[in-house]
C-alpha cells in the first residue's frame, strides 16, 4: 500500500504534557505537494465489559472536562509506559467499581481518533465478578452504576452513555447474546 | 451530579492547529485540590454506513499519519465550520467513494475519546447508492473497498479494519441483520 502512504520531511514538538504529547509533522504526499499533520500521542488505554451474576454491565459516572459534562461508560484507564494492558485493566476496573476479576480476555483494539491521535484503546472483558475494595485515586471521582443491556441502550439513546469504547461494548454485548441464543 | 464537576480556574491556549486546538486548564476538583487537564479541541467529524444492493459496506482505505500505517476505514471526514453533519456526510460519501445516496439516517453521535478531546463523531446510515463521480480533495489519497459482513469482520481480526468507528458500524450492521431475521 505504499503509493498512499505520506512521508515525513521534518518534524517538530509542539507540547509535552503530563498526558498527550503534541507533533507537528511536515509531509509529503503521494502526488509530491507538501502538508502539515497535527499529531497528538497518547501512551494507549484501556476498558472493561464486567457483566455481574444478574447480567448487568458495570458503568462509571465521571465528569470529563473536555465535554464539560458528566456521562456513564465503561470503567477505563490510561496505561502507564511499558504497562501490560491486561494488567492496567484489572487495576482499574478494581480501582473504579471495587470488583475484582477471575479472568480476563482480550476482545478488539481500535484506534480511537486516527486522523490526529495515535491513541490505541484495548477493550476487555472479564469473568467470575467478586466485590473487593473501591479505592480511586486520590484525585479521581466516580459513581459506579449496574445497567441491564435494555437499560443501557434505554441510556445510551438519552444521550449519557455516548462515548464510542462504551457504544461499541453495548452492541458487541447484544450481538454475544443473539450466538448464545 | 454537580459533586463530580470540575471548576476550571484559567484556561491556557497551547497550540492553534489548521484542524486541532490544544488547551491547557487548571481545574479545582470536587475534593478542593487543584488539577490540569490537557484538552484538544476538535471541530467534529461524520463517518457513513453505506450498504450496496449487494449487501457490501464501502469502505476506504486510507494512509493515517498518526498511526504510520495504511487501514480501512468507513469513509469520514471533519465538519467544516457550521456545517450540518448530514451535508457533511453525503458530501464525503461522494468526494471519498463516488457513491451519491438517496436518503441519508442519523445512527448514534460518540465522543471518540472523551478522557483528552471533545470530538465527537457523528453516524449516519444511508439507502439507496446511485454510483456518482469519484472526486477526492486535491490531497486526499484514498481506494474505496466493498465487503460482506463475514469479509468485513475477517479484516477487523486481522487487524486492517482497527479503528473504533468502523469496528462499532460493523457490530451495528450485524445486530442490524439480527433484528431484522
């Protein structure tokens, strides 16, 4: 596929943040023009489809300033470098909703924004749901909330579960339920 | 649930990109201690569900700078200042495919990355696909791909089909042939 492909001509830091790091990249195209990227790297993250005993999902409620409003989605988190995504997982979902987990499987990663993030999301899900001990960073605040998938999708067309890892973890939730059948 | 608000004290601007801003906010949490957030700011984007009479999805293959690799995609593009999303997203089928539609249906809007950006991506589905003229912006490069909905889901395994719009589309598109049994 190489005749699509841009290459890079120079490259230059924009910010270095706690989080993201901002780049902007000169290129130049398949037809020899000239462009600029603006790049944004992100270390990856992750979320957790828990499904408790009474099948339901485990959603948190949490205020995000980039939307300067509060919506429920699946429990998540960044990896911290060089962090195993199974492991940083497990962590949050324990840290978030105080449950823990006797499994573990990976079900897709997808790039979250790819025409300015490099941002790789790991969806997880887990099995045999047990109540451990919630305890969120000092800095983080969240509600944990347990939603039946006619609830959540009954949420999701109200506008508060309207993040894309979460809308994607509801219709794979529903589909899973329609092989099982 | 003002108790999980965050109070921004100043606003910091970083970074005025051609696509993205970058913002930098000293934020006061619930608890009283004093945090950053590192916000982008985008202006929001449209994806298309477009299903021939063969029962294909179009898809595009497309060259992504923050990725440095070439994956398939639904066809997409940024709102324009204002612009509708649903003009926005018959423009795009047509600048990206070729496809002109007859009608066009909102599907679900999704933050993409809620923890850092505001952009939020809208869906639409359209019906009746009438092939029209390919014409791509001057620097766009990209090669319009059909495939069943069991291809479609043996790209996304194999990694080509990897970014969160599309994986979400086809779970769509599958529980869509669910329902409709």
């Amino acid at each position: 596929m190489s005749e699509l492909e841009e290459k890079t001509i120079r490259s230059k830091n924009i910010f270095e943040g706690r989080i993201i790091r901002v780049q902007l990249d000169e290129v130049e195209l398949p037809n020899g023009n000239i462009s600029t990227r603006e790049l944004v790297k992100h270390p990856g993250a992750v979320a957790i489809m828990a499904i408790t005993e009474e099948d339901k999902m485990v959603f948190v409620r949490q205020y995000r300033k980039p939307l300067e409003k509060t919506i429920l989605e699946l429990p998540a988190g960044k990896l911290e470098p060089g962090e195993n995504p199974a492991v940083c997982a497990t962590r949050e979902l324990e840290e978030e909703t105080g449950y823990r987990a006797d499994g573990i499987n990976h079900v897709v990663s997808v790039y979250t924004s790819p025409g300015f993030a490099d941002e790789l999301l790991h969806l997880y899900e887990v099995q045999g749901l047990v109540q451990g001990v919630y305890h969120p960073d000092a800095d983080e605040f969240v509600e944990t909330v347990e939603l039946t998938l006619e609830k959540a999708f009954q949420r999701m067309e109200a506008g508060e579960i309207c993040d894309a890892k979460t809308v994607t973890a509801l219709h794979i939730w529903k589909n899973r339920k329609v092989d099982r059948k």
